[in-house]
C-alpha cells in the first residue's frame, strides 16, 4: 500500500465573504492561519455587534452570503491585497471601487449593495474588516478555527455523475482543488497530515454542505440541489475537508501532495 501523490490544481482566496473567488498561482501558508485575506471581510446584513479589536465568530447568516443571497453570483468582484482595494463588476461595468480600510472606501461598497440588493437586506449593509485583530486577522469564516478548506476533484465528478449535470468545483467555494485522490479519500484524512513540500496541514473536519452550494457561481442560478443529491446518493452532505496549518511555507499551483495515511 502507498499514499496516493495528489497535485494542487487549483488555489484560491476569497477576500470578502460571499463574493467571488481570487485564483492565486501561489501563496505563503502562515502556522495557525487561514490563507492571507480569506475571508478578511464580510458584509453586515444587520448589526452583529463586531468587535474588531475582539473579534468573535458569528454565524454566516449575520452576513451577506451565497446560502441566501444568490445574487451575489452575478457579481465579479478583484481585491488589491497591497491598497485594500475592492471593486465590483456588475453586468459587464465596473459598479463600485473603494479602499476597504477607509471610511469612504467603504461607504462606496456599501452604496453599490444598497441600490443593488435592497430587499435583502435587513439593515442597511455595513463591510467589516479582520484586519484589527490584535494578534492575527480575524477570518469571517464559516467556522470558527483558522482552517483551510480542501476539495477532491474526484468527489466533485461523482457528485457531478450523482446530480446528472455538470457541477462547477467552485461551487463548494474551496481554497485548495486537489487531483490524484480517488473520490471521498479525503474522508479517509481525518487526523493525519498532509505535506506540500514543507508546510504541513492537519485534517481536523468534513465540510458540511448547505444550499450555497445549489448556486452556481457564473450565472447565479439557484438550479442544482447539492445538499439533498449529496444524502440521498451518498448518505451524508459533506464534500470537502477543513484543515490547520501546522507548518507554514510556500505552496503553488502544481505542487505535489502527499499524506501519512496508506490505501
């Protein structure tokens, strides 16, 4: 028996909760982070009490996000990392820019999401930063850990036979799309621990899946039921796994993948 040798297809970020992805051909891993600027940002959908210089974690439904605004889909959205820069294509024209780490920067992005969406919002939308965490950025994460989140291509095409139509790997929102494993051997992961070259990350969950998923991430169409294929086909709604960085370093895209569990 041996480890099976996966490859890093794909890496992603995705700077504001529930907008578009950012591919990256390589990145730092940080010991104990998440991604650089995963998730740093979110959209308030209604006061949560945030406190940037304590933050907590608070359930995605306290945000703008994808699970119920499938809007947001439609939406292209580029984070300049060095200026805090966002700004936001919407049908084919730049509708909003703004510094995120300003006042007026942000008062520009919540102004495209008040004409844009206001009937989904409970109060008026307000961007919140990770960036004052008093030790590391604050993640606005789906969980409360500073993971990274992994998804098996071949899990991803086994949902794809199960649902009948073509499912979009980007569906599941993951920062790392991994070759070489046959489907579901990321479930097999749990507790061991994975190298790319010297990081290394720890598995330490099975990502449960909601109705995001159902959204797809080009045209914004709630026209799939990923969730519901997932139990009825498979017995379980989960795809993809979360894990820690136990060692940081570089990684990029195209970089082998091994883990200390035989098959």
């Amino acid at each position: 028996m041996t480890s099976p040798t996966a490859r890093l297809e794909a890496l992603y970020r995705y700077p504001v909760k529930g907008l578009s992805p950012q591919a990256l051909p390589r990145t730092t891993l940080v010991k104990g982070r998440t991604i650089a600027a995963d998730r740093l940002y979110a959209i308030e959908n209604g006061p949560t009490g945030f406190d940037p210089a304590a933050p907590a974690y608070f359930p995605k439904n306290r945000f703008l996000m994808l699970m119920k605004n499938e809007k947001l889909a439609a939406l292209r959205t580029d984070y300049d990392e060095a200026t805090h820069t966002l700004s936001i294509v919407s049908e084919g024209r730049e509708a909003a820019r703004g510094d995120l780490r300003t006042k007026e920067g942000r008062l520009a992005i919540e102004a495209f999401f008040r004409r844009y969406m206001p009937a989904e919002l409970n109060r008026p939308p307000k961007v919140l930063s990770g960036e004052g965490a008093p030790e590391a950025p604050h993640s606005f994460s789906d969980v409360a850990k500073k993971v990274v989140s992994i998804i098996n291509l071949a899990s991803v095409a086994a949902v794809e036979t199960a649902a009948g139509a073509a499912v979009d790997p980007l569906r599941f929102r993951g920062n790392i799309h991994v070759s070489g494993w046959p489907a579901w051997h990321e479930f097999d992961l749990l507790g061991a621990e994975l190298s790319i070259g010297d990081v290394r990350l720890k598995v330490v969950k099975r990502i449960v899946r909601c109705a995001a998923t159902n959204v797809d991430p080009v045209t914004a169409a709630r026209d799939l039921t990923i969730p519901k294929t997932l139990l009825q086909t498979f017995g379980h709604a989960d795809c993809g796994i979360y894990a820690e960085v136990i060692a940081g370093g570089d990684i990029a895209k195209g970089d082998a993948l091994t883990s200390d569990i035989l098959i």
